[in-house]
C-alpha cells in the first residue's frame, strides 16, 4: 500500500479521534511541530526510519523527544507509524489532515505569486475576493514573491490559476488583437 493511501486512513481516524474530543486544531498544530522538527533534525529522522535501530529504541527517543509538546494521541499515532514501518508516511498524513481540517472549516490553501511581498492587508483583500469564486468561506494564504513578474498577481487555489499579472493580462491583450 503506498504511503498516500497509509497516510489517508491514519489522517482519517486521528480526524475522527480529535473531532470526538474538539481537539482538531490543537492535533493539527501538533503534526505542523513534528513536521518542523523532522525538517530541521534530519538525523532524527534517519534514525527513526533506519531498520537497524531497535524498536524500543525509536519509541523511547519519540517519547523523549516530543512527548512533553504532543498529546498522548497524537504521539501514539506516531508511534504506531514507526512501528508498522510507516513513518515515511508521516508528512503526508500531516497534509491530509490539514486537508480534512481545511475542508471541515470551508478554507482552501492558497498561493499568492507577487513581485514584492504582499502587506497582510493586501492579502486579506485578495483572500475575501477569490474565497467566494472557490465556494469556500476563507483562505490560507502563501505568498511567494516571483521575481520574473512585472507587476500584479497570480493566486493557485487548488489546480485553479487566476492570472491578474501585468504579463498574463498583456499575452490577452495579444490574444484578442490577434483574433
């Protein structure tokens, strides 16, 4: 089974655990703090997926290393990955729970192209305008600043682009001159 699938069903039930308990934002800032981790620690996460290490091993140094800042669940789930040999999985049911929490609250994840960093009220404007185009309720907002654009904005919500970049408007401009 690929790790996509593993992550989706593991994603799935932790949703429903913290759901059941109203912890679903507290779960989700937890994975986001062991996805921190892992990316900054990349020995840790040699160790924990390395065959050679002893299982009692790789649950006592999860326990030591996250166990104050994780919930018992979530440090558990964690636990169970790394013991099924499934801890690959990890960053992807990060993802998919973060989806499943999106989808529950109406928010999509959004990606703001810009020539220059956006101020947060520029955002927010951009936010409230494309929300209702996706039919969702609000936006998580990434800007990236591209420097090869002249001026505007490109937003990427889901496999959606909208082109409001100077260059995007001008290739239309062609297009209907052309025409």
């Amino acid at each position: 089974m690929s790790n996509k699938a593993v992550a989706n069903r593991y994603a799935v039930a932790l949703f429903e655990l913290a759901e059941e308990r109203g912890q679903t934002e507290a779960f989700a800032e937890e994975l986001e703090l062991v996805d921190a981790v892992l990316m900054e620690t990349p020995e840790l996460l040699a160790l924990l997926e390395r065959p050679g290490v002893a299982m009692t091993n790789k649950q006592a140094l999860l326990k030591h290393s996250f166990g104050e800042g994780l919930s018992e669940t979530v440090l558990n789930t964690i636990m169970l990955l790394v013991e099924r040999n499934r801890f690959g999985a990890l960053k992807e049911l990060s993802n998919e729970f973060k989806q499943l929490t999106f989808d529950k609250q109406g928010i999509a994840e959004a990606v703001f192209y810009s020539a220059k960093p956006l101020t947060d009220e520029e955002r927010r404007q951009i936010a409230l305008t494309f929300a209702p185009k996706v039919g969702k309720r609000g936006l998580s907002v990434d800007n990236v600043v591209d420097t090869n654009l002249l001026g505007g904005v490109k937003v990427r919500i889901g496999d959606r682009v909208y082109d409001g970049s100077v260059q995007g408007q001008l290739k239309r401009l062609e297009k209907r001159l052309l025409n």
